[in-house]
C-alpha cells in the first residue's frame, strides 16, 4: 500500500516524464522521485532519449543526501540489462535504497527482471499503485508498447465529418467543419504522437504544414516527423521555422510505410490524410484507434470521410468499438463532439491493397 508521499512523488515522476522537450520514438518516457525515509523529497530524474542516463540514475545523481533507505519511486520497472548505460537495479542497489514503488512492469524482455532482482537483494517492492496512476503509466507509452508486440507504430487515423459523413463540402472546401476546441486538441494530439502522415492528394489540395501549435499560435516545443506517403507528385510541405522534420515515403502500401516509418524510430503515427489513405489504412487492418470530430451541421453531398472500403453488403461492415464521446465546447463555434474508437476484427471481406 502506498503512503500519501509516495502518492505524490508517483504523480510528480510521471509529470516530469512527460517532459515535452523529451524526444518521443524508440525509447520509454520514464521518471523518477526519490524520497528520504521520512518522506521528504531528495531528488528527481527523468529519461531524456536515447544515449541519455535513465531516470533512476538521473535523479541518483542529483540527490545530496545519502540515499540509505531512501526510497525510489519510478514509472516503470528498472531495467536489469547491460545496454547503452548500465542496470538501473545494480545503481539502486549500490545507492542502498530499501523500497522501490513501481507503477508499470517492462514488457520489454530484454529489459525485464527488475523487480525480481531488487527482491533478491533485499529491497522492499511495491507494485499495486491505484488504478489511475497505473493507467497514467500504461498510457504515457503506449506507443512504445505497442512497437514492442507488434513491431510496427501504433496508428492513430484522425477524422472531422458533419453528422451525414462529408469531409468537405461539394466544391471541396473543408475550412472549417469543426471549431476551435477541434481544432485545438488536433494540435496538442499531434504533440503526442511522433510523426503525422498524409498523402500526396492532402499534400497537393490543402498545403498541410502538419505542425503543433498553442492556442495562440506559438509552435509547441515538441513537434511530430511530417510525412507524405504516395507515388503521385506532391509539392513540399510549407516551410515552417521550427516544424518537424519533412520526409516522402514513396508507396501506396500502408504496410510499407508504417515498416520504413518504424525502422526511423516512429511509435505513434497520427493518420490526418484524406479519404483515400484512411480507406486504405482501414482496409489493411492498420488502424488500431479512430478519432471522430463531428460536427452538428449537414452537407447533403460533397466528399466522403472515408473511401470505398469495397463492403457490398451490411454483414461485412466494419464494426467499431466505442471508447468515449466528449463535447468540445467552443465559446466561438458550434459544440462538436469527439468520439474515440477502436476497430474490431476486420471482416474476412475486407481484403488489403
């Protein structure tokens, strides 16, 4: 059971681990409190990316008090393996800590048996944190997770439709469907993820510049890899001081995209192409979230949200799990409200392209 201290020092380690200016990508966001045995707060660290020092050994190297029964709270378990930096369990033992509270176990093989070999050395571990910081944990890398199952990026396709299902009206304008809220959680959804993808077709007809930007305007300090897949000729992404970096990947296969995109270290991709790409990434079984912005207005013609997914008849629909509905109250627009699902098996008539 935990104290209301180490309550705290766990929300405080996974505040600091979502530290915006930590790259996201191949590596865990991680972060670490220590407390002394009284419950008073020594130190703290976090993960900053690849080659950097892990969060244990951050925070060991910034506490000034000796650490003697000290005890460690961490997001997730302390890696037990020799890679670019030494064991995290071998540095809390010398430092002669006596508990450590974890909020998630490393799912990653090469990287597990911490827990196991804390225990053996005699230090007290911790695993039942309340629900809520423990889902706070699962969540701060969940795409980093997902790679490791599924050797391929989590993908999230982002979609704003009026309630009869048009992206755009009938002479192609699509400025805007959705208000401000909308288009405000778009931006900081994009700090989340580590790389937005469109297609050539989005590239040419809407000039994206697929940045995230605050309410006022302002870049925000973490911005995603900006990538157009597709064989079709595409002009450059607009030029955008302090915009991720651009890159083309020249296919039409979804599966082929997400394979180079998670060979550069992607985990999370964030789909905001047109129909088109989200037709192909659905029929491929390569969405693994939909989030629905809709609007209350209607169009009655104009372009659909989603291609053709070659379903003829109702029995091979495409089912969707309903995760959440929220409104999105916009002082200066209409209520929109954002739906978030989860596709289920793909229908056997659903084939690949």
């Amino acid at each position: 059971m935990l104290e209301d201290a180490e309550r705290q020092a766990l929300r405080r380690a996974l505040e600091i681990a979502a530290d915006p200016a930590v790259p996201l990508g191949p590596n865990p966001r991680v972060g670490c409190v220590l407390l002394s045995p009284a419950g008073d707060v020594l130190a703290e660290g976090h993960h900053r990316g690849a080659g950097t020092p892990h969060a244990e050994a951050d925070a060991l190297s910034r506490a000034s008090a000796p650490l003697t029964g000290a005890t460690a709270v961490v997001t997730l378990e302390p890696c037990d393996h020799v890679g670019r930096t030494g064991p995290c369990t071998e540095a809390l033992i010398s430092a002669s800590v006596g508990r450590v509270v974890i909020a998630r176990r490393d799912p990653n093989p090469v990287a597990s048996g911490g827990v196991q070999h804390l225990r053996e050395a005699g230090i007290d571990v911790e695993l039942d944190v309340p629900e809520e910081l423990a889902a706070a944990a699962a969540a701060l890398n969940r795409g980093w997770e997902h790679g490791l199952q599924r050797q391929r990026p989590l993908v999230t396709a982002k979609i704003a439709l009026t309630l009869d299902g048009r992206a755009a009206a009938a002479d192609g304008t699509s400025q805007w469907i959705t208000g401000p809220a909308a288009r405000d959680e778009v931006h900081l959804l994009r700090t989340t993820c580590d790389t937005v993808l469109v297609g050539t077709g989005t590239a040419r007809s809407d000039h994206p510049t697929l940045t995230a930007r605050r309410p006022d305007g302002s870049l925000h300090p973490r911005q995603p890899l900006r990538a157009v897949m597709g064989t079709g000729e595409a002009p450059s992404l607009p030029a955008v001081d302090g915009a991720g970096e651009e890159i083309r990947l020249l296919t039409r296969d979804p599966s082929a995209a997400l394979t180079e995109l998670f060979a550069r270290g992607a985990r999370h991709v964030l789909l905001e192409g047109g129909p088109t790409l989200a037709a192909a990434f659905l029929q491929a079984g390569l969405v693994d979230e939909l989030i629905v912005h809709l609007a209350p207005t209607l169009l009655g013609a104009g372009r659909p949200a989603v291609a053709d997914l070659s379903i003829t008849t109702l029995t091979d629909r495409l089912d969707l799990e309903l995760i959440d509905v929220t409104p999105l109250i916009s002082p200066e627009g209409p209520t929109d409200l954002r739906l978030t699902l989860r596709p289920r098996a793909r229908p056997s008539a659903i084939r690949p392209t």
